[in-house]
C-alpha cells in the first residue's frame, strides 16, 4: 500500500472518523484516486476491487443518498457518525404528554408486557432500535388512546389485544435504552399497568422510582448524571402523573421454552405475552424502513472492516518500533566492543 494514500494522521496511528461515501476509503479518497495497485491493500483501505464490487457500492452511496434526502438531511460536511444520528432523530421527550392522574390500584398481576429490540448492538453508532408493548385483552373500542400512546407508536388490534411499537430515535442506542421506552409506553395508557419485562436492568431501575414516588422523594443527583437519564427521567414524570399506586413492574423470563412452561418454571400466560412482546418490538425494528436498516447494516460492516485496518495500521507501527530498538541495540553492541 502507497502511504501516499493514507493521511497523515492515520500514519502516526491515529484514525479519523468513518467518512460517510460508502464507495471510497474509509476517509474519503476514491479509487481513480489512489495511488495503491495491490488489489488486497485496495480492499482493505474500503475500496471495491472488481467491477462487480465497485458497482455494488456506487449503488449503496446512491440508496444512502436518497435516504438523506427524503429525511429531508443535508449530508455535506459530515462523517458516517454523524449522518446516522440525523437519520435516526432525536426522541421528543419534551413533548410528550404525561398520563392523567389514575385511581385504579395496579393488579397483582401482570396485564401488559414490554419489550425492546436492538440491531447492531455491538457497534453503538449504528445500533437501531424499537420498542413494542402488548397489551392482552385490550382492544380500542374498550377506552381512549392516551395521547403519548398516539405521539410515540404505532397501534394496532390483534389477536384480542392491542400491540404498541415505535422505531427508537436517539444518536445512540443500547438495550437499556429500548427496555425503557417500551416501559414509558406502557404506563402512558389511560389505565393501571403490572408490567412484565424480562431485562433485569429495567426491572430495577422502574422499581427504583415507583418507591421513590412512594416516598415523595426525588433522586439525590440531577437525571443528566445518569446513564440514560433523559429517559429515566421522562419515567419519572410519568409515575408522578400516574400515581406511584398505578404502576407495578415484574420480572419474567426471557425466551422461555415449553419445556419450562411444562416443568412449572414459567406461566404459560407469561411465555405467550412476552414472546408476544418480543415480536411486537421486532415490527418496531422494521417500522425504521428497510432503507435505514439496510444503511445501518452496511456502515456496521464497513466500520468493522476500517476498526480492522487500523489495527493493522498499529500493528505496523509496534513491529516498526521493535525493529528500530533491536537495531539500536546492535548498534550500541557493536560501538561497545570496537
């Protein structure tokens, strides 16, 4: 590979951000521009290296710039990172609508399930997420849609009950974060929710405030301090509004198989509504539109590939630096004995 093709600062070891082309290198340089010949080094750098590769991804570039332009995205002057977190959106917390104030106790058992769905989620940038809730025995005719319930997901009537998703907006994404909005969904409704979830995380965290609120306390530390606080603290409000009494959080298992059902570790009626929610959050995934999964999916591969080609690049650098000190050594070995 011709250094010349590498900038400067990556020589030294220290990469730049992923630009955005997904038909160049992985900082901007295209292949007409590259002084490199070795097809192999070509490849590693980002670049296609056969005809059928190169159309392949003049393609992808021209379906990622259709997508920016139909969210409406200026796509000038930003790096991979920051294009993915325009077409993800931000959550409008601030927006939204808390529940109205509810008299019922919420029942001892669970009546609404939640849960969240997460792709790439090794590789927070591009992770896309969804949450999904499902409520059994609920349908529209039986009461009002809470407001937040129509600004944040798409409804609808299946199977005896009413399943709830919506894709997760945010600059970044993790499955705490997906779990949590499923959980701020499923308290919006306009009556008591004992919610089922199987992320432990969740769980506790839920249970955390709802004894806060009991208590008519707030947190001891502002909700900027803690991991996900936007979030947590949208909860929050959610429970004050609703009333501490109205809302109940129980874990139950996830991915429970028959096997368990049969042996009496899980209730049937949990398997089914969990199961049901993990679905429900899987269309939340596919509400994002198969363009955004598919550029998600493509930035994921390509930044897996450059993490790859720095290590390499360091790789280089330390076996460069090795052969330097065992030649300094002979030198001064040799100077010793003359």
């Amino acid at each position: 590979m011709s250094v010349a093709d590498c900038p400067d600062h990556l020589l030294l070891g220290l990469p730049g951000a992923m630009e955005k082309s997904l038909d160049t290198t992985f900082w901007g340089k295209r292949v007409e521009e590259a002084e490199t010949l070795d097809p192999e080094a070509l490849k590693k750098m980002g670049l296609a290296v056969d005809k059928t590769g190169a159309n392949r991804q003049k393609t992808e570039e021209w379906e990622a710039e259709q997508l920016y332009k139909e969210k409406g995205i200026v796509s000038e002057g930003h790096n991979a990172r920051q294009i993915f977190g325009k077409v993800r959106g931000e959550i409008p917390v601030e927006k939204l609508q808390v529940p109205r104030r509810c008299r019922e106790t919420a029942p001892p058992t669970i009546n609404v399930y939640s849960d969240g769905s997460l792709k790439n989620c090794h590789r927070e940038a591009w992770a896309i997420g969804a949450a999904g809730v499902w409520w059994p025995s609920r349908s529209f005719a039986e009461e009002d849609l809470a407001d937040a319930e129509v600004e944040l997901s798409y409804i609808e009537e299946e199977g005896g009950g009413l399943k709830l998703y919506t894709p997760l907006a945010g600059f970044g994404g993790s499955s705490t974060r997906t779990e949590l909005v499923a959980g701020i969904l499923a308290i919006a409704a306009n009556r008591a929710a004992h919610i089922g979830s199987d992320n432990k995380g969740f769980v506790d965290g839920a249970n955390d405030i709802i004894e806060l609120c009991r208590k008519g306390r707030n947190p001891k530390k502002p909700w900027g301090t803690k991991g996900d606080g936007d979030l947590w603290e949208v909860f929050h409000s959610f429970v004050k509004a609703k009333g501490h009494w109205a809302v109940a959080v129980s874990k139950v298992k996830g991915h429970a198989t028959d096997d368990m059902v049969a042996q009496g570790r899980v209730k049937p009626e949990e398997k089914e509504g969990n199961d049901m929610a993990d679905k429900v959050a899987d269309e939340g995934i596919a509400a994002h539109g198969k363009a955004v999964v598919c550029v998600a999916r493509r930035f994921t591969l390509r930044h897996k590939r450059y993490t790859g080609f720095v290590r390499d690049v360091h790789n280089h650098i330390v076996e460069g630096v090795a052969i330097k000190n065992v030649l300094w050594k002979r030198r001064k070995g040799r100077k010793a004995n003359s």
